[in-house]
C-alpha cells in the first residue's frame, strides 16, 4: 500500500496511478472532470487506474492518492 500528495497550480495533468483520489482543498480537474473538496474518486476495479490530475487556470489542486 503506497500513497502520494499531489498538490499543483499547473493547468498541465500531472498522471497517477492508483486505486483512489481524495480531493483535500480547492478544486482538482481529474480526467476532465471538476472535483471539490472531500470529494473521494475510487477506481472500478482492485487494479490500479490512471488518473490526470491537474488544477483549474489560476487555482490550486490538492489531493491524496491511494494505491494497493
């Protein structure tokens, strides 16, 4: 079981492979979509998933990824 905190300003997808994506503070596009706070991303399947993680122009994404 491993885990990362991603936290980036950056518009360009920042790539994570894991079975879950918590979305900690401010907003994080992940694979197109726009995530809140608190908001828990869980893969369809036990295999680890890829995830593009990016922030919105001009603001901040800050995440935890869970992979096991």
């Amino acid at each position: 079981m491993s885990s990362r905190f991603i936290n980036t300003t950056s518009s360009e997808s920042y790539e994570y492979a894991g079975n879950y994506l918590l979305v900690l503070d401010d907003q994080c596009n992940i694979d197109g979509t726009a995530y809140g706070k608190n908001m828990l991303i869980v893969a369809t399947t036990v295999e680890a998933q890829t995830y593009q993680v990016s922030a919105a122009a001009g603001q901040s994404c800050l995440s935890v990824g869970l992979s096991f």
